[in-house]
C-alpha cells in the first residue's frame, strides 16, 4: 500500500514538472514608477538670421548720338571695352586698314600688358578716342553686392579710386586726360553715377550690345552689330582674342562700312544718356 502511494506522488511530481515546462519561464516584469519626476530638456529658441543688407538698385544706361538722318548712312558709334587679358589684333587691325574710328574704354590693368597695342592707339589719333575703363575693372557701384560674380567697389571713397585711378594710369601712359567713363559690367547704382558726374565725367552708356561681353559666337555678334540703326551707340570688347566673338566684330565692320555707314567717335558728336549719365 506504501508502495502504492508512494509511486501516485512521484507521478503527480513529475506531471506538475512536466506542464511547468510549458509556461514561459519570465514573464515581463510589473513598470517600476519612479517617484523622482522627470527633467525635461528646455527646446532651445529659434536663432534669426541677421537680416540682410537691401541689395542696392542698379541701372544699365542707355546712350545715344545725334543721327545723320541721311539715308543709307546711318551714324554709329562703335565703343570697345579694353579690360583685362590682351589686344584682340582681329578687331584693331580691321578698325586700322579700313580708317573706322572708334572710342576704347581702357583700364589701368590693361594697359599694363598691352604696349604695343597702346602705341597703335596713339600713332593714330584720328581713328582712336581712349577713355577711361577703371583701374581694376570693379563695378562702380557704392554699396556692397556682386554683379556677373564680381564684387562691386562698395563705398564712396572705392567707386572715387576706381575712377581716378584709371585716369591716372591713362596720363602715366601718355594719353590726354579722359572725359568719359565706363564702369566694369556697365551698371551703377544712381548715387554713384550722382558721384561719377561730380567728378567731371560723363558715363558712358550703349544702345546695342554687340557681343554679348565677348561671350557670343561669332554669328550671333556680326547680327547684333549688323543690326544698329541711325543713332546707336555699340559697345563690343577688344581684349578677348582667343574669343569667336572678335571674328564676328571684324566682319560686321566691314560689312557696315561697305553699306555707307558713318563711324564717329564720342567726342565727335553729340549725344543723350539717360538715368543722368551725360546731363
């Protein structure tokens, strides 16, 4: 009988083991609510940017020369800029053979690099008006900004240098004293070109953009310079001779000179500039 009960009780020991084994053996333990409350971190404040400087209105004059009015000889005035790099001997040897004058606007920089061109320039008095480019080629513009990428003079007293400092570059060289200017990209801001005329100087504008600051091909520059009428006043570079462009300045010329037109200088004629560039 001992022997009975003794057996029952081990089997019921084994079948309570057994079903054990079933269950999971750890069950997720209760949430531990600590009595400490928690610190929440202060979000920092948004930080304003500085409030930029306006950027400062600029204007592109316009220029334009008495006409002939004289059919089938329009009156133009071709303008170069000369401002950095070397002579593109395309265009000045083309405005030499075929007698075209021209004004040419020249910077101090250029200047440095260009003598020989410089004394074509000045054996020739009766084809070539030098005026006055810059010293450094910057935008003469009083307050700061980029134009085109370039930083502008940026005060008074910068927009003064860049002036003077051309002019004085242009005596040194031997050239008479300029009576124009024209700023690096051509745009100002109205109270430099107030500053400019102060000074003596009247600004040269244009009416026809020949090349697009050198930058077009050669096709598209003969069009533009193909395209002045009576009065217009182009404006084209002479110092980019790696450029299609000067080809196409080279063939608008002689092409506008074998239809009767009439090359002047700005010295030669009178003219109107808007935004109060030549009053």
């Amino acid at each position: 009988m001992n022997r009975i009960l003794l057996a029952s009780a081990f089997l019921l020991v084994s079948i309570s083991a057994a079903f054990a084994d079933e269950i999971p053996s750890a069950l997720p333990a209760p949430a531990v609510v600590s009595p400490v409350p928690a610190v929440i971190s202060p979000v920092p404040a948004a930080i304003s940017p500085a409030p930029r400087a306006p950027a400062p209105k600029l204007v592109e004059p316009h220029l334009h020369i008495a006409r002939s009015n004289i059919a089938g000889h329009a009156r133009i005035a071709l303008t170069f800029d000369a401002c950095m790099g070397q002579a593109d001997e395309r265009i000045l040897s083309t405005l030499v053979r075929e007698r075209i004058p021209a004004t040419i606007f020249v910077t101090a920089r250029w200047l440095k690099r260009n003598p020989a061109a410089l004394a074509v320039f000045l054996q020739n008095p009766d084809l070539f008006e030098l005026e006055n480019h810059g010293q450094n080629h910057i935008p003469a513009v009083d307050t700061p900004t980029l134009i085109y990428g370039i930083a502008s003079a940026g005060s008074p007293q910068a927009v003064r240098q860049e002036v003077e400092g051309g002019a004085a570059a242009m005596v040194a060289a031997g050239i008479p004293a300029p009576h124009w200017f024209r700023g690096s990209t051509a745009k100002y801001d109205l109270s430099a070109i107030g500053e400019i005329r102060a000074m003596g100087y009247r600004i040269a504008g244009y009416s026809v953009n020949g090349d697009g600051g050198s930058l077009l091909g050669a096709v598209i520059t003969e069009k533009r310079i193909a395209s002045a009428r009576d009065g217009d006043v182009v404006i084209s570079h002479i110092n980019q001779p790696t450029h299609a462009a000067g080809a196409g300045v080279a063939k608008a010329l002689v092409d506008l000179k074998a239809k009767g037109t009439q090359f002047v200088r700005l010295e030669d004629v009178e003219d109107t500039g808007d935004d109060k560039t030549t009053e």
